[in-house]
C-alpha cells in the first residue's frame, strides 16, 4: 500500500498534521495501534462512565476574536470556528505552598496583584520577568537550550516564589528532573498565565470525534488495530512501515508521534536500546473521585490547584512508588457556569516511578505478573486511593461520604496505552523542535517535537506537515 504520508500514531498530533496534508491534496493514512484515537488524550470506559484521559484544561485559551494566538492559528489551519468546540474559561486556580499562595485566572492582572501582594520586595523583579517573557519567541524553532533556573534565578531572587511559578510549569509539561529548558518554560508561562485555562463543553470523545470528523472528510485514511513493528531503513530513509499483522506500507514521508525514543527504536538499523540516555523519567498516578455532587457544594471551588507540602519544591522520579510532597488537584467541573458534566468530579496527581510499580509487579501489565504480583499491586493501589483521599480532605472535608466511583492509573497504565518508554508522560527530555531525525523522510510530532499541551499538540503536527510536507503552500 502507498502513501504520499504515513502517520504513526492517532493522537491529536497524529490527527491534526493529517488533516492538515489531506486537505492539501496528500494521501495520507494513520496507523493506530488501539482501537480509539486521542493518543494520551483519549478517553477510556468503566462502566458506563466515559472517563477523559489527561485533560486537566485547554491551555492557550483565548477569547474569539484574539488574532496571532496558538488557539487561533490552529482554528485557522484545521478551518474550524471558535464557536464550535464551545470552550468554557476556568474559574481560578491557585498555587498552594505552606507559606504563601497564588491564584490566577485568564487575567494575567489578577497573577501579577497576587504576586506583588505577597512577594512586594520581588514586584519590579517579577514585572520584569514577565515582559522579558513577552518578548521572547517560544516557537522559535532554533531556539538554544537554556536552563530555566538560571534565567529565572537571574531575575527573581526569592527562592520561594521561583518554586511557586516552576511548580505548575513543571507539572504541566516538563521532562527532566528539577529543571527545564527555557522555551518550554516559556511556553507553559504563556499557556497557563499570559493566555489561561478552558475546557470544551463537549466531552473529549466528541471532541476527538470532531477533529477525526474533519481528517475524514478531507479525504484522510485511518486504520485501528495497527501497532507499527518495524520501519524498514535503507539508505538514509525509511522505506517501509511494517505492523504486526504483517502489512507493509510505503510513503514518501513518515510522520510519528509515538515519541523519539520508540520511533528510533522501530528503525531496523537501530539497537533493542537505542536512545535509552534520553528515557524520559517523569510519569505519575492519576485518582478519578465520582461525586453525587458537584465540587464547589463540598467546599472545593478552585478550578486547578498546584502545591507542595514543602516551601522547597522538587520535581523529580520519587524513589518510592509515588511522592505525595506535591500534586494537583483539578476539578472538572469548575469552568464556565459550571455545567459542562452531569457529575461531580475531581483528579489528583502525584508523580510516580515506573520502575517501582514495575518492581512491585513483576512485570509491566498484570497480563504478565504473577497472581501474588497482582495482589501487591492491588495492595498498594487501594493505598495510595487512601492517601489521595487524604489530599482531597484537606479541600472537601466530607468528599469520603459522597464518593459514587472512583479509578486509579498508574505508570504502567500510561505504558501499556501509550507505549511511551517508562511510561514517560511528557517523552524525552531531548526535543527535535524541527522535527527531522537522522532519516530524511521520518519526521518527530508531538510531545518530543516541542510543542505545549493539547493546542500545541495539534500545532506541532500542523507545524510539521507545513514545513516538511507542504512546503509549496506555507
């Protein structure tokens, strides 16, 4: 079977850079190893309860009307309306340390009072800080890796407000330990703060099905149930795709946003271990609290809170199975008028170690485990439920006595659906922001291209297909 392009894989990168090229004319086809689309952004079911995968918040928002905007380019590129995925702002959200607390909403002006209101000495500093930010390109493709530490301590001298703003930087996109790399800090700035946060009244099943919609009716191919195997090299170029049914596919280009590590280990010329430096090592659990009411009637009326139980934040692989120091709590429900779901909802997360699950288990799914493997797993699972209970407390003394369905993942979750090595959530700490590899027709999307969020996974796949594919129309 040949292609103009093959995609591999159908996240939302997946799913955007083919839109993108068949509606340009391309043949392009998507292969998908499950049988729904959405990626580490999908959607999965217990029950009858439809439960989203990873959507805290649309970061980037920006009102209809904005021009030059993340959220805007993308409407433009994919032709849709603003109006269409009816986005709903954030009530607020805070950062929560022991010693201070910031809030923010989609007005920056609310951030910056807070600031200057408990860190006065830091006010200009801060000021400064943020237009320095203003100036900067963070899609400048040849952007120079930084340290975002270095440049933030050069500006902000309290330690304490420096952790404040790396912790929900951090949380939302970060793949080293204890630092990361300036674009991306700046990135993430202007995603939560200078933009903000929304959620689509829709559910993410149906927005995935609006953009699967649009691939389709531009002409684009998808087939579920096609784990690539093998992308056969030859001469500096990727000849063939291979799936494990032992179809072949041909296409001038590839595409994939399985991410650097795992496509590089497809390649037939590269080792079983190839890139293993560059693993990445943040992943986390994630708890899903059903509620037979809504949060804000339990006390809990902030949209999204970031914190740390230590005036010292540290953003790293815990050696244990999870680091309860710091986390977030999310609650759904809490955008617009507050009606988006029919059920009350929260989520909290900690970071996580994948190797520990994976020692407690004996194996990376319990398909391969041991009956007593399962039973620690199960073990510690009902555990750490207790001890997020615990964090939700703090917020909603009484959520325990309204519980309806609750649901744990675990690294090992994030694996086995998504294949990232060590269930890394955000990929490799090493980005190919221009998405060429050392193959001159196989081409990085998405979380290890460099883009931000679910806008900037959408855009990395367009960015990409503009630049590698269309050139004749960019």
């Amino acid at each position: 079977m040949k292609y103009d392009v093959v995609i591999i894989g159908a996240g939302l990168s997946g799913i955007a850079a083919g839109t993108r090229l068949a509606m340009y004319g391309k043949k392009v086809c998507i292969l998908e190893a499950h049988g729904v689309p959405g990626g580490l952004n999908s959607y999965y079911r217990r029950g009858t309860r439809n439960f989203d995968v990873g959507l805290h918040a649309f970061t980037n928002y920006v009102p209809k009307g904005v021009k030059g905007e993340p959220l805007t380019k993308l409407l433009r590129q994919l032709r849709f309306k603003h109006d269409e995925f009816d986005l709903r702002e954030q009530w607020s959200s805070m950062i929560q340390f022991p010693s201070c607390s910031l809030c923010f909403t989609n007005d920056f002006e609310k951030f910056r009072s807070d600031v200057h209101f408990e860190f006065p000495e830091e006010k200009d500093n801060f000021d400064a800080l943020a237009r320095h930010i203003d100036e900067c390109n963070e899609i400048d493709l040849m952007a120079p890796k930084f340290s975002a530490r270095m440049k933030v301590e050069s500006f902000i001298k309290d330690p304490l407000l420096r952790d404040m703003l790396f912790c929900p930087t951090m949380y939302y996109g970060n793949p080293q330990e204890d630092d990361m790399d300036w674009p991306l800090f700046i990135m993430v700035w202007k995603c939560l703060f200078t933009s903000g946060l929304a959620r689509p009244a829709i559910s993410m099943k149906m927005f995935i099905k609006k953009l699967m919609d649009k691939y389709v009716s531009a002409g684009g191919e998808i087939l579920y149930g096609k784990p690539v195997t093998k992308l056969v090299a030859s001469n500096g170029k990727i000849d063939r795709v291979m799936t494990a049914d032992g179809d072949e596919f041909e296409a001038e280009q590839v595409m994939s946003s399985a991410g650097l590590v795992e496509t590089m280990r497809l390649c037939s010329d590269q080792k079983e271990d190839a890139y293993a430096e560059q693993v990445g090592k943040i992943s986390a659990i994630e708890y899903v609290i059903c509620l037979d009411r809504m949060p804000k009637d339990l006390g809990l009326d902030k949209t999204i809170i970031f914190y740390s139980n230590t005036d010292k934040f540290t953003f790293r692989r815990p050696e244990g199975v999870v680091d309860f120091t710091s986390g977030i709590i999310c609650a759904p429900n809490n955008y617009g008028d507050g009606d988006i779901m029919e059920e009350g909802q929260v989520r909290i997360s900690h970071l996580s170690s994948f190797p520990a699950w994976k020692k407690l288990l004996g194996a990376e799914k319990p398909s391969e485990a041991s009956n007593e493997g399962i039973e620690f797993y199960q073990t510690m699972k009902h555990e750490i439920e207790s001890r997020c209970l615990d964090d939700a407390r703090v917020h909603m003394p009484e959520v325990g006595e309204h519980i309806t369905f609750a649901d744990l993942f675990t690294p090992l979750t994030v694996k086995r659906y998504t294949n990232h090595a060590e269930g890394s959530l955000y990929g490799s700490p090493e980005k190919h922001r221009d998405g060429r590899t050392q193959y001159g027709n196989l081409f990085i999307i998405g979380a290890d291209q460099g883009f931000h969020g679910i806008i900037g996974s959408m855009l990395s796949g367009i960015s990409m297909a503009n630049m590698h594919c269309l050139l004749e129309n960019t």
